[in-house]
C-alpha cells in the first residue's frame, strides 16, 4: 500500500507549487549593508571584559560572546573572558567523541577552537574554579592557557575593570 493517497499527492504538488523555488537566486542580497556607527578602535590603555555565565552548546549566547572579546581584542583593547559558573563548562579540553578532539558533528569544537584562537592572539581567559566544581571538570581538563580563578575573583575582575574605565559585556543564559 502506497503512503500517501492521490489526494494527499496532490495536495502536496499544490503546496510546493504555490511560491516559485528558489525564490531569490544564491548570492541575492537580502539585507542591506551599510553599517550605521564608525568602526571604533580601541586608545590607549583601553580595557574589554566579558563575562560569561552560560552553558555552552545550549545556544549562540556564549560562543557570541567569544566572538565579540575576540574582535574587541583585534580592535587593540586588553581583553579577558571570565568564564563563571555554567559557563566554566566551556573552558573544557576533553570535549569531542569518539576520542578528545575529536569533532562530533559539524561545529562541535567552534567555542573550543574560538577561546584558543582569543588565547593564541593575547586575550586573557578566567575560569572560576567554583565553577568547575559545580560540573566535575578538573584544572587538568582546561585549555592550555585558561587561568583557574577563585570564586571570589568573579566580583574582583569586575571592580578591577570598572575601575580602568573598560567596556563590561555580561552574557548569561541558562
């Protein structure tokens, strides 16, 4: 027995035949692309923090947030991440199957290789130790070059950079 009957068949050949496909051909512009504020670079001295309460892999949020630390860094501005709480889950090393590293499914290192790449070009990370103790991960699971931080260091970070006058980016998600 067939799995759809004639009317069904029909009524799925009227369906895809009401809007003309593709409606735009590949590499139409489907939104402008003036840009409204002035590409601002970093003065001298100038400070850029994000802080990062969220669970990686659970939306855009966090891998976003590296993104936007990344350019502010490549803008000249001193930059750091402190990964706190859920967030400090991104700060792992052994993420990848069947074996470390291993890319799962398409993107599944993207926040991995984004914090290496924000360390490798002179971004500072933080991780909250609490944090890590919260999920198991252990300092030895880290990305090389991710600072393990006191729990009290999260508030700390955020006076220190207020204090320089930085520009303070908070991401949370849950």
């Amino acid at each position: 027995m067939p799995m759809f009957d004639d009317e069904i068949l029909a009524n799925i050949a009227k369906s895809v035949g009401e809007v003309p496909h593709p409606s735009l051909e590949k590499g139409s512009n489907l939104y402008g692309s003036t840009k409204i504020f002035p590409d601002y670079q970093a003065s001298e001295g100038q400070s850029y923090l994000t802080l990062i309460h969220g669970i990686p892999h659970e939306s855009s949020v966090t891998f976003v947030a590296v993104l936007q630390a990344t350019r502010a860094l490549r803008k000249g501005f001193e930059s750091a991440v402190y990964f706190y709480g859920p967030g400090a889950l991104a700060c792992m090393d052994t993420r990848g199957f069947p074996t470390t590293g291993d890319v799962a499914f398409p993107g599944n290192q993207n926040l991995n290789d984004s914090i290496k790449t924000f360390i490798s070009e002179g971004g500072t990370v933080f991780c909250c130790r609490f944090g890590m103790a919260l999920h198991g991960l252990r300092e030895e699971d880290l990305i090389a070059g991710v600072i393990p931080s006191h729990p009290l260091d999260v508030q700390d970070a955020v006076i220190h950079f207020a204090n320089k006058g930085a520009i303070i980016n908070s991401v949370y998600n849950l």
